[in-house]
C-alpha cells in the first residue's frame, strides 16, 4: 500500500486557531497549508491537490458558503465548515453549497481531527488487499501474513490492525480507535484496552524485522502503523 499523508487545507482568518490547528494535523501525519482570506484559499487549490478543506463561514473577503460554491468549481474534495453561528439555516446553507459537515466554534481539537478522519475514511476507495512493510492484510478473508507466513488474529485483533493500515503513517489516537475498532462511544479508560490489543498483535506478529511493520505508540498522541526498512 502506498503510503499517503492527507493534505488539508485550512481557511481562517484567525492566526492563532489556524496555528493550532496546523500543529495538530501536522502531529496527526497530515500536511497541512492554511489561508487567512478566500482569495489565498482559492489560489492554494489551484496550485496542488486538496484532500479536505477546513473553511470558517466568516472572512474578511469572502462569505464561506459562496466560497464553498467556487471551491467546487475546482475540486470535489470534502468540505467541512467552522461557524460561531447557531443558525441551523446558515449550517444547511453550507451544506446545500457542498459542505461536508459542520462544526460551531468553540470546539475541541480531537473532535476536529475526528470528523476529519472519518470523512477521508469514506472518501477513500476500500482496498481487499494491503500490503505494509512483507505485510499481508487481506480484508475479504480476514487473513494476515507476515513474509508470506500466516498469523491468526480474533476478529477484534483483525479489526484493530487493518484500521491501523488503511490510515498509512498517520497517528491516530485512543478514543479513535475504540470508537472505530469497537464501535463503540465510549469504554471508559481508553489506554488500557487499546494497550492489551497492541501487546497481544505484536505479539503474534513476532519481533520487528527489516522489511515488516511495527505498531508504534506516540506517547500521549496515539498509535501509528508503520514500515520498518533496512538501513
């Protein structure tokens, strides 16, 4: 599988929220670029491709969901639009425009990266067959070789390393994974959980080899899957 880094966009003319956005997508594995005013927005589409888009409604030059109409014109790429509005009529605005989803400021940061995520999850094409690093996931029959040497792993373990996989190098975190791998909203203390399912597929997995993968823990951030080359 080849390796992807999503490249966002962020549309807001307030540097600071932009900033800490940026950091936070950037230490999620995402590339970001950021505008202050549509006309920047506009002019960063038109010189690379564009994953996703974070737009605020209100700018200095550019009303967000007539923005979103000439977004369009260029690119399909998802929308999803910051508003300090409670008007639900402005929200189906946005979405009548070609928005994606919403969020009303203030927000958190995680929720952010949360819609973010499961918008690119379903914008992405479904592959049966990964391949990371001598790694074999084959989604169709749930099997998992690793050097061509089989694994078996419970459904949950299956669930939780393809998740994994179809993310390519980004770090997702704790709550993501519970709510995505266990479908659930919440399982109380997250870390432990996730900390069990890991040590229990590395384990099977065996120890790192030059040209396998590693599940890699980011402290305090989450979990990542990733390759493991020879030097």
């Amino acid at each position: 599988m080849t390796q992807h880094e999503p490249e966002i966009l962020v549309v807001d003319d307030e540097e600071q929220l932009r900033s800490l956005i940026s950091y936070a997508l950037s230490g999620a594995g995402m590339n970001v670029t950021t505008a202050g005013t549509g006309k920047e927005a506009l002019a960063a589409i038109s010189e690379h491709p564009i994953d996703l888009i974070v737009l605020d409604v209100l700018l200095p030059d550019a009303n967000g969901v007539e923005l979103c109409r000439q977004i369009r014109r260029h690119t399909q790429a998802p929308v999803i639009f910051l508003t300090v509005r409670s008007d639900q009529a402005d929200v189906i605005l946005g979405l009548e425009a070609g928005g994606d989803d919403y969020l009303a400021k203030p927000f958190s940061i995680e929720e952010l990266l949360l819609r973010i995520n499961a918008i690119l999850r379903r914008a992405a094409p479904a592959e049966e067959e990964l391949h990371i690093g001598g790694v074999s996931i084959r989604l169709e029959s749930h099997e998992v070789y690793v050097m061509q040497t089989p694994v078996e792993l419970t459904p949950l373990e299956f669930r939780f390393l393809h998740y994994l996989a179809v993310n390519g190098n980004r770090i997702i975190s704790t709550r993501e994974l519970v709510e995505e791998v266990w479908e659930v909203a919440d399982l109380g203390a997250h870390d432990p959980i996730v900390k069990s399912t890991v040590y229990r597929i590395r384990q099977k997995l065996g120890p790192p080899l030059p040209e396998t993968i590693e599940i890699r823990n980011v402290r305090g951030v989450g979990y990542q899957l990733r390759p493991i080359r020879q030097d």
